[in-house]
C-alpha cells in the first residue's frame, strides 16, 4: 500500500477516534445512552479516572540566619531548578501569552480542546509531523505524569526511560492524557491547573516553573515581567531546546540572524514570541499599542545563572557540605541500598533549611584562616582549618579551611579540595589528623576521676623504659623501648599534673598514664569528644599500613590517634560545659515546600564527667592560657579578660599544630598541619612567619569576636579535693638495697632520687639516709643516699670514770679529746659529764669524740665550805 493510502486510513481510524473521544469527552451522557456499546467509548471509559498530582520536585535552598532573624542565603540545590509560586505571583501578561499561545480556549472547553485535537489528529495520521493540539490540561497532565515517574527514578536509565514514556507519539498515551484531562478539570479550578502548568512547564535543561525561568533568563520575578519578556518565555514551552535563551552562539537562535539587512538576535523566539504577541492582541489581551511596543523590542535574555551546590556558597561552602551531610546520613532510609532519601528531599523537597553557623563568627574565621595559611605552597601539601562549636547545645558556629571547595575531579592542585578537614569521615571525607597535646586533656580528666589532685606529683623524669601501664579493656600494655621526651628537652623531674598541664610535659603526662587505667583514659576521650576516630571507628581500633590494629597504648596519651577538630571542639565544649557532652549539629530548623516544619537532628548531650571533674580540669587549663602555652594566643586578644580555658599541640616532628580553648560559651579549634607528607611546619615559613606559630595569629581572632557575641562567665571553683596536696606516710628505707628502697617509696605512692652516699652506719651500699620520714606530699620526691658503711654508734660513756671511759672509746676505734669542767659535787669529779657524738649518734671510725670531766672547782672545798677568801 502506498504512503498516501496507509496515511488516508490513518487519517480515517484518528479522526473516527478523536471524534469519539469528543464525544465522550463534551457530552458524557451521549456516552452513555446511544452510544454504549461503542468499543472505544467502552474503553476510554476503563481507562484510570483520576490523577495522583506528587509533590512537583523543586529547589532546596539553605540558610545562615542573622541574629535580627533575617536570613542568608548559602546554596541552593535541585534536580529541578523549579520554585512554585501562588497565582497572584504570576503576571497577568505570562498567563494571558500562555492562553493565547497554547490554548486560547482554554476557559472554555473541559480539559480537551476539540479543534485541537482533530487538528493534531490528522497532522500525524497523514505523516506530516507531530503537531502541537494538546490542551494547556493535558501538556499539566502530560508534565505532571512526567514528573511523578521522575521523582522515583534513581538511575539515569529509569529517568530516561519515564520520559520516553509519557511523550512519545502514541494512540494509547494521548488516550490516558486526555481522560486524566477531563478528570483534572473535573478536580480543580481552571485557576489552578493554569498555575500547575506554569510551575510545572519546562523552559530548557533543568529550569522549571516561570519563576525560576523568569529569574534565570530575565534576572527578575514571575510577577514583574513585561510583555515582550513574558512572551519570550511562554515561546520557549513550544519547543524548550529550540527557543531557549541560553545559547548565544547558536546559529538558530542565539547568534543575531540577518533579516532586512538588520541582526535580530535569538531569531527563531523572536519570531515565536512575535506570533504570541499577535494572538495576545487577537484575543483583546493587549492593546494595539502595547502589541506595537512589545513587537519592536529585541529579545535581550539577562542570564543568571542558577547557584547549585555548596560550590557556590563561597566561604561557607565547606560547612554547607556539611549541613548536606547531615541530611542526608540522617534522613536515609538503611533498607533502601539503592537511594538515599536525605539526598532526594535535598534535591527535589523544597526544603527551606536554616543553619546554626553564625555569619559574623564565619567571616572572620574564614578570612583570618586565608590570611594566615595559604590555600597551596610549594614542597607541602599544607593545610589549615578552624572550627567554632556552641558550648551546651552542640551548634557548630564557624567552620572553616584555607582551600577551596570544589567538587569537579577535573580541576586539580593542592588549593582545591572538597574534603572537609574539620569533619569526620561520614560528615566530608576526612580520616583527621592527630591531635598531638590537646589531646593530653583526657589524661588530665581521667587522672581526677580517678581521685587524683591536680597539685598532685609523678616522677616525670625521662627514661627508656616506662614499664607496664594498665589496661582494663585490653589487658597490661609494656611501653617497650618507647622514650619519649618533652619539647623544651632536659631529663624531666618530680612535676605536679597542674605543672605538667601548663608547661605540656611530655614525660609528665606519661608518668600520669602509668598511674592510671589506659581504658579509662580512652573512655574519657570518647566521651567527651562524643565520637572515636574520624575514619568512624572506635579509639584504639585504627589499622597500620599492614591493616593490623593499632591499640590504644601509652603513645596515644601523647596525641597519636586521628581525630576530626570538630571533636576536638565538642570536647572543649564538655569540659567547659561542666562536662556535659553534646553532639554536633548544624541545622537549626527546616520546613518543607508547604511551609511546614520536618524534625531536624537533635543533637544528644550525655554527661561525659562530673561537673565536679571538669571544674577541676578548668581550673588547670586556665592556667595554660595564662601562665602556660596558651599565653602566645592569648596576649593577642582584645578580650583577654574573659575566662578561658585552652591547650596547644603539637605532634612528632611539628607535622601539625594546633591551638585548642574555650570560653564558658564558645569552644574553638585551630590547627595547621601537613594535610598528605610529612613536613616539620618548625621549618617551614610564610610570608617569613614560622608555620607551626600561625595557629596563635588565627585562633585570637576567632574567639575576640566569639566573646563579644558570647560574653563568657566565670568557671565554677574546683572542690578543695582536688587542689590539695594530698599526704601520704613514707615508708623508712634505711638499711634496705636501693632497689627495694625505690620500690617500697613508689608502692607507697613517693617518687625517689639517688643523690650519692652518705657516711652512716647502715651496711655499705645499702641506704643509708632519706630526705623525708612520717607524712609527706603524695608523688613527691624523696632523697636516698647510700651508706659509705663507715660509721658504728658512739658507745655511752657519760658517768663513767674518765680513764675507763677513754679505754672504751679507743677500744671502739675513737680518738678521745678531754675536756674538763668545774663541779660542786665531789661525785663527779673525776668522771664523765658529757660527751660529743652523744651516745648512740654515729661517727666515722678514728674520728674523735669529745668528753667532759668534772673537776673540783675554787668555789669551796666540794664539803659546802665557802672559799678561803669567802
């Protein structure tokens, strides 16, 4: 059969159905009485009646929120770049080109548009292309049928696919369209589907909706475009890809086209536009000279391209990663692998997010971490960050780094980078950083929930053998060769856990941990941190490169796990909380697309340590940023008047740095540190500043403007117990061998020292002196010498006849000096009064020991008889 012939049949068999469906569609009771039995009224009649309209998917937009309640826009994002807006919000000039232009009978008919129909009916039955007889009704069902496929979609694949579906040029769709047409208009007010088709149209890629296609092509609002604009668009609907505005170098439409010998600029709209224009003024839309005016205008699109993503939210990009973050862990449904429901409201909810980050607190972190740490530098990969959390809610108030944030893998170097440093590995990507001495924090918490006064001293003294330290989760731990040594060097000494705090002793903090319970200390730090690792384990769980363990030993006092610096924060936040733990958070509120409010995630406060305990760790801590390392931050503050507490580290080699504190309001924390390699930031400079003193340049800043919106309070006094210096009984050690001696004095609490020898009459070697006996600071220091065991105990001569008493001191191995003395008692005379060494006191063999004898004096004659002379 010929083209022509099979096009005539088809041509029949449309316009047979489309009459029927006229029919069925303008006079349903014809349906029913005289033509009933008709099979294809019969079967449009089966056909699904009614609509399911789904949430159209549009645009999430987050928030900051200034304190006058007025709000920042940070990011938006979307499948869709679709924003509804109510009917009063659309000009009357882009309803009235949607009418004249797609359906000039559109307040007329009952969701199809008879003339239409047939039109279109016979254009494709005789081959001549698909042309346009839709009613402004069923493009809305059409589009909105296109749009709940859409939104379940979660491949590519079924995306296409769902739009394949409900536009290809068939019988059985245009069947569906048009029932559900007469089913729409049946539902809802003609107001109201020409407000559904014009939030839903689509104006070219991914702008939706005249709102954002007004913003988008014209940088202004639905209800404030002209004629000629709101014409522009609605030519646009006609064929999206073909009239866009977007295209300035499209030959069709975007290069100016020469017609008269004159350029008209996006020709192809133009002449759309013009021709909606003319049905606008046949229909009495417009006047004539309004129609005149419009006509004569060039289409001049202003773009305004549409803000996706956290890219675009400049120095808060890397906290809006987060906020997605916590969308989307928090939102996600765990028994659908193949979607994430926190990305999908994100994308296509509407959401209206606002966020905990403070606007002043932000800028100032953001601009004194680029002033400070450059964003790339040659020979280390360098890396800086700061992080601002709310002491007792969790909100996280700053967050900052000196890279750019960007999610493209095609643009590379040192000074991109979307992982969020300050982030856990499921809030960014980031595996952390040791923390080095701040970390030094829970040692301090676990040495005072253990009973321990800050006042109290350890032998801090450096050595290469630390022994065992206990374990209660893992069993004993031997330190091995491990010898680490203090910052400043030296051999350490007898320091108090307060001078250890303040000066960052290493050996100090060790000697702490022996004395401790290695479990305790980790359970200390998880929960004040209210988290582990940042690679999401638990402390004490990291792998080696070989993939082994890594217990939590006695290195990890000093700093060596990798932690996330907004952990860090959160537990400077418990301690100057009284203890009190809360998880960070960064959204305060969010509402939905109608406006109404979604529960956000709460953050969870638990009390790490008593109040008791961290009131004893403030009141240390304070003195390291006054009288400690914390002074090089804390001389540069204008608010240096505020309690704050604080903690610097620094790790092996200055890999990193980091300056760690808190107000009673506000915790900060600011580290530089080697992001990838291994660089000693000592010797490294910027700008001729050494890199590992730039975390003293950046936190004052932060935490100046932090107490001026966050005034702080005064710490709460520490109980006495845990300032005093705790007594303690110290064991006698004389006679005993150094070895028992020291061990005896450390069972009893004592540290000791060996300090030479000592002339004693203990057995030679043996200790001969202590320094301290009865009751002395527990953890003190305690001198021992050794006996040169050359003395024996002077013999007791007093009373003695003096020649006899001589005998018996030469026969001891004395030399013997006598002295004598006057005495009015003829008992003593001839005997012995005193001696020097007295009796039982010990004396070198051949040294001399002196006695007194007594003599009769000229006082009288010894019978109480006065002088001759009396």
């Amino acid at each position: 059969m010929s083209d022509v012939g099979a096009g005539i049949l088809g041509f029949v068999g449309m316009s047979a159905l489309a009459g029927v469906l006229v029919t069925a569609a303008v006079t349903p009771a014809l349906a029913v009485t005289g033509m009933a039995a008709n099979n294809s009224i019969t079967m449009f009649e089966n056909l699904p009646g009614y609509l399911q309209i789904e949430e159209l998917a549009q645009k999430s937009t987050i928030y900051a929120v200034n304190a006058d309640k007025s709000v920042v826009p940070l990011a938006n994002f979307y499948d869709d770049n679709r924003e509804e807006v109510a009917f009063d919000y659309i000009s009357q000039f882009l309803k009235d080109a949607a009418i004249a232009g797609e359906d000039p009978r559109f307040y007329d008919h009952g969701g199809i548009d008879i003339a239409g129909t047939v039109r279109g009916a016979v254009s494709t039955a005789l081959n001549k292309g698909t042309q346009g007889g839709s009613s402004i009704t069923q493009q809305y069902v059409k589009n909105v049928l296109v749009a709940n496929d859409m939104a379940k979609a979660t491949t590519d694949e079924e995306r296409a696919e769902a739009w394949e579906k409900h536009t290809r040029t068939s019988i059985d769709r245009k069947l569906k369209e048009m029932r559900y047409a007469i089913a729409v208009e049946k539902e809802y007010p003609k107001d109201e589907i020409l407000r559904g088709y014009l939030d839903i149209a689509g104006f070219g890629g991914q702008i939706y909706g005249v709102q954002t296609a007004a913003s988008y092509y014209f940088g202004t609002n639905a209800k404030d475009l002209s004629l000629a604009q709101a014409a522009s668009l609605i030519a646009i609907v006609n064929s999206p890809e073909e009239f866009r505005l977007d295209y300035p170098e499209d030959e069709l439409n975007g290069a100016a086209t020469v017609v008269d010998g004159e350029p008209v600029p996006y020709a192809r709209n133009k002449e759309r536009r013009d021709y909606i224009l003319g049905k606008m003024l046949s229909e009495k839309k417009v006047t004539q000279e309004q129609y005149d005016a419009a006509v004569a205008e060039p289409v001049a699109p202003k773009i305004t391209e549409p803000s996706s993503g956290c890219q675009a939210a400049g120095i808060y990009a890397y906290f809006c990663d987060y906020v997605t973050w916590e969308i989307k862990n928090k939102f996600d449904d765990p028994a659908t692998e193949d979607v994430n429901e926190g990305a999908r409201m994100l994308e296509r909810g509407g959401l209206d997010i606002y966020t905990t980050i403070d606007v002043d607190l932000q800028t100032t972190a953001d601009a004194a971490v680029h002033e400070n740490v450059p964003a790339s530098a040659e020979g280390v990969n360098i890396g800086g960050s700061a992080v601002s959390v709310e002491v007792g809610t969790g909100r996280i108030l700053s967050m900052a780094q000196n890279t750019t944030y960007n999610v493209d893998p095609d643009v590379t170097g040192d000074q991109y980078d979307a992982v969020n440093y300050n982030a856990t590995i499921d809030y960014g990507s980031s595996h952390g950083f040791q923390p080095g001495s701040t970390f030094k924090i829970f040692t301090l918490g676990e040495w005072l929930n253990e009973g321990h006064s800050v006042n109290e001293s350890v032998d801090a003294k450096k050595r290469s053998n630390w022994g065992t330290f206990q374990d209660s989760c893992d069993g004993p731990k031997d330190a091995g060769d491990w010898d680490p040594r203090n910052d400043e060097g030296g051999n350490g000494g007898y320091w108090s856990a307060l001078f250890n705090t303040v000066n960052s002793e290493n050996t100090g903090f060790v000697a702490m941990a022996k004395q401790l319970d290695l479990c305790g200390i980790k359970n200390t730090a998880s929960g004040l941190m209210s988290a582990g690792r940042a690679d999401g384990k638990p402390l004490g769980e990291g792998l080696d490169e070989n993939g082994n363990r890594i217990p939590f030993g006695p290195s990890a006092v000093l700093g060596t796990e990798e932690v996330a610096p907004v952990s860090m924060a959160t537990a400077f936040a418990a301690v100057a909380g009284g203890g009190k733990s809360c998880t960070p958070i960064a959204i305060d509120s969010i509402t939905d697309a109608n406006g109404e409010p979604i529960d956000v995630p709460k953050s969870t406060c638990t009390q790490a340590i008593t109040p008791d305990v961290a009131a004893g760790m403030n009141y240390a801590l304070q003195r390291v940023m006054t009288d400690g390392t914390g002074r090089s931050s804390r001389y540069k503050m204008d608010t240096s008047d505020t309690p704050m507490i604080g903690k610097t580290g620094t790790t092996d080699d200055a890999y990193a740095t980091w300056m760690s504190g808190a107000s009673s309001r506000v915790a900060t924390v600011v580290g530089v540190y080697n992001v990838t390699g291994f660089v000693n930031l000592r010797d490294t400079y910027f700008d001729g500043e050494q890199a590992a003193v730039l975390r003293h340049n950046i936190w004052p800043r932060i935490m100046d403007v932090a107490n001026t919106k966050y005034p702080g309070s005064d710490f709460p006094e520490p109980k006495q117990e845990y300032l005093s210096t705790p007594m303690a009984t110290v064991p006698s050690v004389l006679g005993l061998a150094p070895e028992a001696a020291q061990k005896a004095l450390e069972q009893a609490g004592f540290g000791w020292s060996m300090d030479g020898e000592v002339d004693s009459s203990q057995p030679k070697g043996t200790i001969g002196s202590q320094s301290a006996t009865g009751q002395a600071p527990r953890g003190s220091a305690i001198s021992l010498k050794t006996s040169r065991g050359n003395q024996s105990g002077v013999p007791d001569v007093t009373g003695m006849q003096a020649d006899q008493a001589e005998a018996a001191l030469t026969a001891a191995g004395f030399r013997v000096e006598r002295n004598e003395e006057d005495t009015a008692d003829p008992s003593k005379i001839g005997f012995v009064l005193s001696q020097s060494p007295g009796s039982g006191e010990n004396a070198k063999a051949g040294s001399k020991v002196t006695i007194v004898v007594g003599r009769l004096g000229n006082g009288g004659d010894g019978g109480g008889n006065p002088p001759d002379n009396g």
